[in-house]
C-alpha cells in the first residue's frame, strides 16, 4: 500500500511539472530573452538611472513579455497544421497536442487585456507603443509572414519598438543611429534564420513557411555581409556622434567579434534558428555582451563625473 501510495504521488508531481514545462513553452518563456532591449532606456539619463526608473523598465520588460506571448499563441493558433510538418515545432503545446486550442485561446483572453490596460497605466506611450507593437504582429502571423522580406521588416520593427519604449520611460532622448544599428542587428538575425530553416526544412520548407519558397541560400549569402556592414557602421556613428563619450569607441571591436562570433556558431555549428539561445547560452558572446554593457556604461558615468 505504501509503495502504491508514493508511485501515485510521484506520477502526480510528474504530471503538474508537464503542465508548467507546457505552459512555459506555449508562452515562450525563452523567446523573452528578446525584451531585454527595454532596458536599454538606461543607456541614455545622465549618471545612473533613478531607482523608480528602473522599476518602470523591469515592470515594462514584462508587460512586452507578456504581449509578445499573446502574439506567440496566436501564431501556434494559425500555424497549427503547419507546426506539425516542422521536425522541431511539431513538438510545441498545440502541435503535439498536449494542449488544446480553447486552453490556448483562454490563456490568451486572460495575458492579451491585462497586459494592455497595465500599460497604458505605466505610461500612455508606453501602451500605445504595446497596441503598435501588438496589432503589427497580429497582421504579421494573418497574412504579413507570407511576403518575402516584409516578414523580416517587421520583427526588426519589433526591437526598434522595445528599445523606443524603454527610452521613453526613462524620458531620454531618441538615438536615430542606435536605434537604426538594433534594426539592421535583427535584420540579420532574421535572415540567418531564415537561412537555418532552409537548410533543416529543405524541400519541405515551403509548406511550412509560406514565403520560404522565395529565399534562397545564395540570395541570403549575399545579404549577410551587407547587414553586418550595416549594423557596424551605424554603431559606430552611434558612438562617434550621439554617445559623444570617446571611451564607448571601444565597444565597437566588442559588436564586431559578437556578429563574427554568431555567424561562426550559425554556419559552423549549425545554429541560427534559435538566435535567442545562440545569445542565452553560447559563453564567448555572453562575455562580450558583459565586457560590452560595462565597457559602455562604466565610460558614460565617467565622462560624467569628470565633466
């Protein structure tokens, strides 16, 4: 009797972990490594930033969480029968199965409104830059995802948009050249993993992704480089002439090894469909994204208290 007893406890835990493990992965709690560039308001106040500043920012990182997972069970919603072509989406919380769609839709009704409304009480730019966010990439998953590059225009707009929010919590000024830098950066990270669906998916990369039919290795081979350019200088023109702190001149060697180092991890290791795991797990650009957040910060607050 006793060991019947602890067989069915143990099978009751097992069960309530697959239902969080589910839960976590329907809402994507990986892909909120993303929202990170909300934070990226306190680069720009002048010494450090208020503590009720940074209090708004953790709060607004996961309000973006949040929206950004009502997008994403949206998105298994209509791309259920395609998921389930997919050698790795096949294995998500609808595409198994393992949860049904009015669970999914329930969840959605529950985190979409809330999110929502919390936002417009932190800061009515700030909800207003959510629905933008929201509405763009609920057109996104409907009909946007088929039209080759106009699918990668959009995510890209999306970090502009979290990184635009954090700035206005923080009431900093606009960085044209910092933002376009996070626009090109995504850019590229999109193209490489359009170009690891390629390979992974091979002929049946069409039927899972509409547009995918329209890529092609060569074409991505020789947009790549343009994208890196693009990101360096732009950067760099961040540094030279908004930043004007002649210290954060050295961050840009650090950006540099960064996009080499993922492009190694993405044609030598095979990576590149995950790009947030590629940045969660991989030590080298993890160090550099460290050395780079206080090579940069540590410059500015010196400058300042010099001046």
């Amino acid at each position: 009797m006793r060991q019947e007893s602890t067989l069915n406890v143990t099978e009751e835990k097992k069960s309530f972990t697959d239902i969080v493990i589910c839960f976590a992965k329907l809402i994507r709690v990986r892909q909120w490594s993303k929202n990170i560039f909300v934070f990226s308001g306190v680069l720009f106040p002048s010494g450090l930033p208020e503590l009720v500043q940074v209090a708004k920012l953790i709060l607004a990182f996961f309000l973006f969480c949040g929206i950004s997972s009502s997008v994403y069970i949206i998105n298994d919603i209509i791309d259920l029968e395609k998921d389930m072509l997919h050698p790795v989406k096949r294995f998500r919380p609808l595409a198994s199965g393992k949860i049904k769609v009015k669970i999914a839709l329930a969840i959605f009704y529950i985190i979409c409104p809330g999110t929502v409304v919390l936002s417009f009480i932190l800061n009515k730019y700030f909800g207003i830059i959510i629905c933008v966010y929201f509405l763009m990439n609920l057109a996104y998953c409907m009909k946007l995802k088929d039209f080759v590059f106009i699918d990668l225009l959009i995510i890209s707009f999306g970090f502009v948009l979290r990184t635009l929010s954090g700035i206005v919590l923080v009431n900093g000024k606009n960085s044209f050249w910092l933002l376009l830098s996070i626009a090109f950066l995504s850019l590229y990270l999109g193209i490489n993993k359009r170009k690891k669906e390629l390979i992974t998916l091979e002929v049946d990369s069409k039927k899972h992704r509409k547009n995918l039919g329209e890529y092609s290795i060569g074409l991505i081979n020789e947009i790549i480089p343009m994208l890196t350019a693009c990101t360096v200088i732009s950067y760099s023109f961040h540094t030279l002439y908004e930043v004007k702190v002649k210290y954060t001149i050295l961050t840009i060697p650090i950006v540099v090894y960064g996009i080499f180092r993922y492009q190694y991890l993405t044609d030598k290791a095979g990576l590149g469909e995950s790009p947030e795991m590629v940045l969660l797990k991989d030590r080298p650009i993890v160090l550099a994204i460290l050395v780079w957040g206080v090579i940069y910060i540590s410059a500015k607050l010196l400058t300042n208290s010099l001046a």
